[in-house]
C-alpha cells in the first residue's frame, strides 16, 4: 500500500520537477518568484493531477487478482503452512 502512495506522490511532483529543470536550463532561475506565478502553478497543479487521475485508473486496471478467481488465505494442512494463493 505504500508503494502505491509514493507513486502517486512522485506522480504529482513530476510536472513540477519537469518545470524547474526548464527554469534551471534557460538560467531563468528556479528560486525567482516571478517564475512560479499563480498562472503556471494552476497548469502544473493541473497536470499533476491528471497524472495522478491516471495512475489511479492504471493501478485500479492492472492490480488485484483476476476476475472470478477466489482467495484462499493461508492453512495448515498434514503440519505444513500452504501460502494464501488465488484459485
């Protein structure tokens, strides 16, 4: 479940982090205020949550079991543990 918050969180950051190495490579400088106005946070604020939108709807797609299967959780079976499996 961790993984899953911190790749949501990296996807957030990353218009961000995009825009900043914009700033440091045209030496516009990254810590001036004038270049994170109000206008450019909202289309990065923007962009990063259509990234996070959709690695939400990639991790909802693409993770689980497959669809009909049933867990069966860990047992002891004859003194030996069987790991939980999907079946």
């Amino acid at each position: 479940m961790i993984r899953q918050i911190f790749t949501e969180i990296l996807l957030f950051c990353i218009p961000f982090a995009v825009y900043a190495v914009f700033l440091f490579a045209t030496r516009k400088g990254v810590l001036h205020p004038e270049a994170w106005n109000m206008r450019v946070l909202g289309w990065l604020t923007a962009a990063a949550l259509l990234l996070m939108i959709g690695g939400f709807a990639y991790l909802a797609q693409h993770s689980g079991h497959p669809v009909g299967m049933n867990y069966i959780p860990p047992h002891m079976e004859n003194g030996k543990l069987i790991p939980g499996q999907f079946k």
